[in-house]
C-alpha cells in the first residue's frame, strides 16, 4: 500500500493536495503524518523525502516527492485521477501546473490555516490580480466543461490542487462572483476536505514562522484550533 508522508493539515496546503485526491477517489494509502519543526524540518523529512519536503508518496522501493509528480504516479494506475476526456485533461494538466507554480501573492500573503478567520490589513494589487486570474481559470473550466467541477462531473487532480485556495477564501474572507464562490462551498462541502479540516482543529501543534506569517499580513478575528 502507498505510505504518503505529510505535513501538518493545519499548515500543510502541498500535503492536503494529494492526500484529498487520494482520498477522494478511494486510493488506499496510509496516512504518515510528521510534524514541521521550529526552526525547520529539512532533517527530519529527508529520511523519507529527498528534497526534505513534503507531500511525498511511497511505493515499496518507489519514492515520489512533489504534489503534481504525484498525481501523475497515481494517475497511472489510477485514470480516473485526470479527466478521461483529452480535451478536458489537457486543460486540467495545465490548470493545476499553474497552480503548482504560481499565485505567489496569495501563497505568500494568505498562509494556509485551517482553523482561523483572518481580516487582512489590506488586499494588494498582486493579491487582487491572484484572485481575479482564480476566477477567470474556475469560470472557463466549469463552463466550458458543464461542471460542477472544474474539468467535468467528477472530481479530479486539478479541484485538488485548488482546494487550499477554498480554504483560504473563507479563512481571510475573500469573495469571488458568485460562480466562482458557489464552486469553492463545493469544495469545501466534500466529505475528505470536511476530514482534513476536522483533523487540522484538533492539531495542538503551534509553528512560530507559520502564525508570524499571519499577523504580518492580518489579524485573527477568530481561532476555532485546539
């Protein structure tokens, strides 16, 4: 059975992302959760991960380290992880790769917490331009693919990879039209995102970094974490 190794749920969006698609199209895994470190975890993930990171994923003598490479190894055995329209997984490849690779306004000004509501001290020209391209990308693939998710019927890679951008909507209250808004409560209403959140509350766990990153961009109006 795949081991896949991860961070944090409270923190860790890279880890929520393989561990909600695996869990939502019923892959067997076993969950290994390892806890970031004050100070930095480099050591302490390479004993499983090469790049020290996570999410990474286990397959007896196979390692996988990065979110999308992931999804990828489970895509082939596992076809239903991408659209089976080629047309529709082309456009969901590319969705999600942008995803891995950018947003760094929203990333970097709105770190993933799971049991916080946060009232940022103002939303930036880069911040807005993030949101708005968000939105422009969820509209063209529910439209153009009949939705409710983003390539089609069927849940795939590419709403997971844009999960941790619902949980950050709600927790620093932005708002989207409401297209874009109704497909982010979708998202949020899946039974696996609902588990991940459920379990991220009940973390006790406390890293300095990630919370200074939250009081150097808002404040907390609300803290629903053990």
């Amino acid at each position: 059975m795949y081991q896949l190794f991860i961070g944090n749920k409270n923190y860790s969006s890279w880890s929520l992302r393989p561990w909600l698609l695996a869990t939502q199209l019923d892959i067997p895994f076993e969950e290994e959760l390892v806890p970031f470190d004050e100070g930095g975890s480099w050591g302490k993930f390479r004993r499983f991960s090469p790049t020290g990171l996570v999410p990474c994923l286990v397959d007896g003598e196979t390692t996988v380290w990065d979110s999308l490479a992931i999804a990828e190894y489970l895509y082939e055995s596992f076809p239903r992880v991408w659209p089976q329209d080629r047309q529709a997984r082309a456009w969901a490849r590319s969705a999600a790769a942008e995803m891995h690779s950018g947003f760094s306004a929203l990333r970097n000004q709105c770190s993933m917490n799971c049991g916080v509501t946060v009232a940022l001290h103002e939303v930036s020209t880069a911040l807005r331009k993030d949101l708005d391209r968000i939105e422009e990308l969820w509209l063209q693939g529910l439209r153009q693919f009949g939705g409710p998710f983003l390539a089609g019927a069927s849940f795939t890679a590419v709403d997971a990879f844009f999960a941790p951008v619902a949980i950050r909507l709600r927790g620093y209250q932005l708002s989207l039209g409401d297209e874009a808004m109704a497909y982010c409560e979708r998202i949020l209403a899946l039974p696996g995102l609902q588990a991940w959140i459920a379990d991220a509350l009940r973390e006790t766990w406390r890293e300095h970094d990630h919370e200074a990153e939250l009081e150097m961009y808002g404040s907390i109006v609300d803290d629903r974490r053990a």
